[in-house]
C-alpha cells in the first residue's frame, strides 16, 4: 500500500498498521470529496490484506470523528432531482454505501475506530464496522437522522444491535439524542474511554494485536462478529420508503437554512 495524502483522507501502512486518517473540515462530514477518496482507500486496502494487520480509523480534527452524511450536500443534490428519480436511485446508492461499509466490517483485519469529537450518523456507522472502538472523553454518539424523518441508513441499526441492548438503540433510534463517552463505555458501544488518547491507545493494542497468529485472529473474527446481511437488507426497504416523502426534503431544507451552530444537536 502506497502511502496516501488527498483533501479529505490520508492512509498509510507501517509495520502491519494501517492508519486511515479524515481531516475534511468542517467534520469530516461524508460528500463526494469524502467518499470518492474512500472508494480509492478501499481498493488499496484490499490489495493490502496479505501484508497488513491491523486498521486504525481516526480524525485529525479537532470538531470529530465525523459529523456524517453531507446534509447540505444532499440537499442541493435532491432539489433538483425529480421523485421518480430519487425513487429509482436510492436503493443503489444505498448498495453502494453497504458495501463501502461492508468492507471494513468483513476486513480480515482487526480494526480500531479512535474517536474524538463528534460521532454522528454515517460517522457512528463508520465506527460501527469496527473490531475495537477507543474514545477521548470529550466524544459524542449520535443517530440525529430521526429530525429528518429518517432512520440510518448505512447499516447503523443492525451494527447497533449487534453491539448493545435493545434498549439502547431505542433510546439512540427513536429520541435523537447524543450520549458522551462515559455512557457509551458503560452500555458497551466502546471499549475504552481516555482522556485525549485514543489514537494512542489503538496505536498500542495495535503494536500487540499484530503479533498474534493470523489464521487464529480471522477465524475468531468471523465467529463472533456475524456481518447482518439480512438486516441490511431491510434497513435498505425501510429507508427507501421514508425518504421518497417530501417532509424530508422540506426538513432537509430547515436543515440548511438554519443559523444554529450543529443544529442537529440535542
């Protein structure tokens, strides 16, 4: 894997780490620039299996992790798409963001999100793919999408439950609200809480982890961390018939408008 340095994401591979790192301000919120660089980081990161080992997921911004998806972005796009076409190309693009996600979650690799900041959305499912999630304590978790008449989208209820109580993705689903790092450790969405460290922390237990038998660590990870294709499939039905409705457009629209700062915020 050649070392990488683009507008939004930079990767590189030392001694069986990869360290994929976003720095797309405002927060790394996920648009064409984004997720055009990830399509290239995921081909690479494919061609590198053989020789790498672990996977670091990290922001080099101050704001987060990842605000996720590019509301505005998105919103510029659909105003000027008519509801059929919106309609027909959903479930493609929704596909497409499976996969992306899919990647990571089903990578041989053991991989570790450190996450800082705000964890919102896309950002939160992106975490989601991930073995091991390590978090400054100043982090935040969030599924805002239910403001917008939505659910995830990118497989954040099936990833969710996989990792937590029902109760808990409820309170995430349905109420919008963010929860700080100390409660995600405690319900046991990540592993560990630190105070300012949780890129070191992965650099660490990844300086360990590549170290240890390789067909014992993939074997171990496909048993305990079952990919929920058909939940994702469901998901993708659910999705598609809330966003086809004009109130989303229209509160995408409130969205944009809006002069509050982060105003999906609680």
């Amino acid at each position: 894997m050649k070392p990488f340095n683009g507008n939004a994401l930079s990767w590189i591979l030392s001694d069986g780490v990869i360290e994929l790192a976003m720095h797309l301000p405002p927060a790394n919120e996920m648009g064409k620039a984004m997720l055009a660089e990830f399509d290239q980081f995921l081909t690479a990161l494919q061609a590198a299996f053989s020789e790498a080992r672990v996977l670091i997921i990290y922001s080099q911004l101050k704001a987060g992790f990842s605000a996720g998806g590019d509301l505005r972005e998105m919103y510029a796009r659909l105003r000027d798409t008519s509801p059929a076409e919106i309609a027909a190309g959903i479930r493609d693009c929704l596909a497409l963001g499976h996969y992306r996600l899919n990647v990571i979650d089903e990578s041989p690799l053991v991989t570790i999100a450190a996450v800082n900041g705000v964890c919102f959305g896309g950002g939160l499912e992106l975490a989601l793919t991930c073995d091991l999630i390590f978090a400054d304590r100043m982090a935040r978790f969030c599924f805002p999408e239910l403001r917008l008449g939505l659910i995830p989208g990118g497989g954040g209820i099936p990833r969710l439950k996989r990792n937590v109580s029902n109760s808990v993705v409820r309170d995430l689903l349905l109420t919008g609200r963010s929860i700080n790092a100390d409660r995600a450790l405690s319900v046991g969405l990540v592993n560990q809480v630190t105070e300012g460290e949780a890129v070191e922390l992965a650099r660490s237990v990844a300086n360990e982890i590549k170290g240890f038998d390789v067909a014992a660590r993939i074997a171990a990870k496909r048993f305990i961390k079952p990919i929920p294709y058909d939940e994702l499939q469901r998901e993708t039905e659910i999705f598609s018939l809330l966003f086809c409705r004009p109130s989303v457009l229209e509160r995408l629209r409130k969205f944009v408008e809006s002069t509050d700062v982060l105003p999906y915020l609680p």
